[in-house]
C-alpha cells in the first residue's frame, strides 16, 4: 500500500494526500506563498512520462538544511517584540517552519559581526590565560540558544574568519586594505603596505603560534560546551584562499595540514572532544588544492569530510569522484547583493542541484535574518530569508525563505538522494521517515504538464511557469493497498510537512 505526496509549485508544491481523483499540494510562486491547492490526478495516462524518480536507488546520506548565527542578525531581531522575536525562530526551526537541522556559527568575528574581535587578543599569551567567549554570552549564545529550545537536535558547527591578530604574519584580522576614497587606508586600518596577498599562508607557522591556536580551539569548544552548546564539527579556516578586507587568514594546503595533523587535532585528542574535524570552508574552484590537503602525511587520520562555499563548489565533481568516502557540504550559500527576489532563489536552487548531484550531503544558508539594510559592517548588503525593518517592526520573508522551507521542512536528516532521469531540473529524496520528496524546477515562462513515474506510480501535474516544485509521498503506508484501488478507507491528520490534521474519508 503506497501513499504518494507531492510538492509541487511556481511554485513549490507538496502533495500529501492522494486519492483517486485529486492531490493536495503545497504552492509558493513570486506572488503566491505557500498555498494549498488541490489538482486532478490524470487517470489513465495516455502519454509518455516525463521524469521517471527510482524509489530504491539511494545515494548519499543527506545531513540536512541550515543556515548561519551572525550578530548582526540577532540585533535585528531584538528590535522586535518578544512575540515578534519568537514568531521569526518557530519560522526557521520550528517543525511547522523550515525546520533547519543545521546551524553555523563563526568563532569569533565574521563579516556579519559588529567589528574585530577573537576570544584572546592578549599578545603572545601561548596559554590562553586570557581566552574568553564572554561578548558571545550576549549575542550569539542567546541566539543560538532560541533555536535550540526550538529544536533540541539542532546540529552546530563552527569556523573562524581570522586566527587572533597576533598569530598572523601581518598582525591584522584581514589580509587586505580596503581603502576609502582620497586616502591610502582603509576604514579596516590596515596599511596597504601590510596586504597579504597570492597563494601564501596568512598565519605564522611557527610551532608557539600552531600549538596556541589549536589550544585556542580546545577551549572555544569546551566553553561553548559550558554554555549548554555542542559543537559538533569545526573547519579551521572560512574562505581558506581569499584576501578580502574583512577578517579573513589564507593557508596553502601543504601548512593547514600541518596545522590540523600536527596540532589541532592530537590536541582535541588530548581534551578527550569528540568535535570532528572537517576541510574548509574551500572557495577556491580548482580541485588541486583539495588534492593537496588530502594527499599530504595522516590527513585521512583526523579529517572527517570536505566543506566548499562560492567558486569551491567547482571542484566537487572532480573531488568527490575521487575521493568518495569524506562527507562533503555546501557551506555557504551565496550571499547576492541584497535582490532578495525571484532570481536569488533561481541562483540557490542551481546551486543546490549542482551541490547534491555531486556528493553534498548538506546544504547552509547564510544570513537567516538581517536587517532592513542587509548590510555587513563594512556597508556590503546581501541576501537574507528574514528582514526585520528595526524601524517598524515589520518583517520579511523573501523567496529564498520559501525555497529553504520546501526543502528543509520535508527533508531531514538520514533521507537519501534518489537517483532520477533529469539531473539539471529535478533532486528526489528518500526521506529519514519512508517518504519520497521529488523538487521539480520548470525553467520555462509558460505552464506545463508533467509526468512523473515514482517507483511503479505515475502522476500527472500542472506546473506553472518560471516555477520551483516539489512531490513527495509515503512509499509504505500500511493503511493503503494500492492507489489503483478506488474502495478504502484512510483516515489521516495533517500538521503539515507530512503530518495530518484532518481525517480523510475516501470511498468508491
């Protein structure tokens, strides 16, 4: 007894009910959100089917959806009312909202903090005497812990932007000067004359700096612990092969891993931390530095996987078909420039075929939540799923948000990739749960029929166009003997994503 749903939109639409006439589907286009709406099933089909999804085929183990804990969000959201605030997380981690499984968090500053800062800025302090994470127990702590009230399972993980000044070549958080209009210094404060630039290690490599930063991590995970939060994953580096004038720290390969064999992980080993250890985040689209890393003396001893962002999602094809057995994971979405529209969630969709069709067992969303500016602190604006205007206290779900919920809501962690007909403009998943999740992009301007063959079921469905959709079913509902039959019972409640709240009574 099978019961097929489907998403399916312009649309992302979820079908959760089938009989043997009609389908109750979830939409979302640019100008209508997350709207159920019934469609006819076409019985018999008389016509080829389009798309043909193999139920049995399972490939890699997906981990989940999430995005990213930055301060600036956080004060955005305490701009609201209490009920306001807690509104927006049940829209991200509630069971009824995205329901992101993931969560990413920046040790220390990021471009999305409100300035420069680490957790030990006490020069050549080779013990950390001095480290503390107390700025974190105001801001991202607090966030952090909103989620987790919402979904005790969250899964956290963690990178840092830039080493403590101190243990850099140049003594700075960033690696570049910015440079402001009529002067020679940027509003980072950074002399030119000390850029950091090229295929160069940013970070000292002498063995006190090594041997203080892996402490530096040690404790960063230990105090994090404290605080109720674990930290179940750290890649050492953010944008590893960049020089932006944010903070930031560049490594060659062959010197990262010599960090993380010689240092950072005998030292977790040391602190009894069972905190994996992954490569990342990778921006750099040329596969040869990842096959530089992983070549080099005990890697495969203490790395877990491989996290790309941006341009390092290039080398996935390469990397993942030789390398097969690492997790790998989209770290970052691509920020945008603050369009916040139809076109970003194009852009994200391609990305999130691209990432999963090549080993991806993940996907993070940046920002969750901005303000009505979007800006980082040194005025970029970007793209956000929630702006909150402080002004008002009205808030914003964008297109992405929807996109995400679609995705997230229906696919938890210990669902599968399906194998399927169309890798350019379809993702399927067995879900952790026996459910069959089918995303369906239509790239066209004009409606469109489709067919869809799942395992031996075929389903008829309307999309419309310019649309992102989604089908997903029960493969083993106990209660249904064969969609074909027209004479049973089935009594369901709907909570939504995949849970029924109303009964279902269907006779012929």
């Amino acid at each position: 007894m099978k019961l097929v749903v489907l998403i399916i939109g312009a649309a992302w639409i979820s079908i959760f009910t089938v009989s043997a006439q009609k389908i109750t589907m979830y939409s979302t286009t640019a100008t209508e959100r997350w709207v159920v709406k019934k469609y006819s099933l076409n019985e018999p089909v008389t016509r080829e089917v389009d798309y043909q999804i193999y139920s049995d085929s399972l490939l890699q183990e997906i981990t989940g959806f999430g995005g990213t804990f930055n301060e600036k969000g956080w004060d955005a959201l305490l701009h609201l009312t209490q009920e306001g605030r807690e509104r927006v997380m049940k829209s991200l981690f509630a069971e009824d909202g995205v329901h992101f499984s993931l969560g990413r968090t920046p040790v220390a500053c990021s471009d999305y903090s409100f300035g420069y800062y680490s957790y030990n800025d006490v020069k050549d302090d080779y013990s950390m005497r001095n480290f503390s994470i107390d700025r974190d127990r105001f801001i991202l702590i607090p966030y952090i812990k909103e989620a987790l009230k919402l979904r005790p399972d969250l899964k956290l993980w963690a990178s840092p932007w830039t080493p403590p000044a101190w243990m850099k070549v140049n003594e700075h958080y960033s690696q570049k000067s910015s440079g402001i209009e009529g002067t020679d210094i940027g509003h980072n404060r950074l002399d030119p004359a000390r850029n950091v630039l090229g295929n160069v290690t940013g970070f000292k490599m002498q063995q006190g700096y090594l041997q203080a930063y892996a402490l530096y991590f040690s404790k960063y995970i230990q105090a994090y612990s404290d605080q109720g939060i674990h930290i179940s994953m750290i890649m050492p580096q953010n944008e590893i092969a960049w020089t932006p004038c944010w903070p930031s720290c560049t490594w060659r390969a062959e010197d990262l891993a010599i960090f993380v064999t010689q240092y950072l992980g005998p030292q977790l080993q040391k602190d009894s931390l069972d905190t994996e250890i992954w490569m990342g985040t990778v921006n750099y689209p040329n596969p040869d530095y990842i096959r530089t890393f992983l070549k080099q003396k005990n890697v495969p001893d203490y790395i877990k996987g491989i996290g790309v962002q941006w341009s390092g999602m290039r080398a996935l094809p390469a990397i993942h078909n030789e390398y097969p057995t690492y997790g790998y994971m989209q770290t970052e979405n691509m920020c945008g420039n603050s369009e916040n529209d139809w076109s970003a969630l194009e852009r994200t969709w391609s990305a999130v075929v691209h990432c999963f069709n090549n080993g991806a067992g993940s996907y993070m969303y940046w920002n969750m939540v901005l303000d009505e500016t979007c800006k980082s602190w040194w005025d970029w604006a970007q793209n956000a799923m929630v702006i909150v205007d402080r002004n008002t206290g009205n808030v914003r779900y964008t297109d992405e948000y929807y996109l995400m919920k679609h995705l997230s809501c229906f696919v938890q962690p210990g669902s599968h990739l399906l194998k399927v007909t169309d890798r350019q403009n379809m993702l399927a998943f067995r879900t952790h749960d026996n459910k069959v999740v089918v995303v369906i992009y239509n790239p066209v301007e004009d409606e469109k029929e489709y067919c869809l063959k799942i395992g031996d079921k075929v389903v008829c469905v309307l999309l419309k166009g310019k649309s992102v959709n989604t089908a997903g079913g029960n493969l083993a509902a106990s209660n249904i003997r064969n969609l074909e039959c027209p004479s049973y019972e089935v009594y369901l409640i709907d909570y939504g994503c995949g849970k029924f709240n109303k009964k279902v009574h269907i006779m012929e």
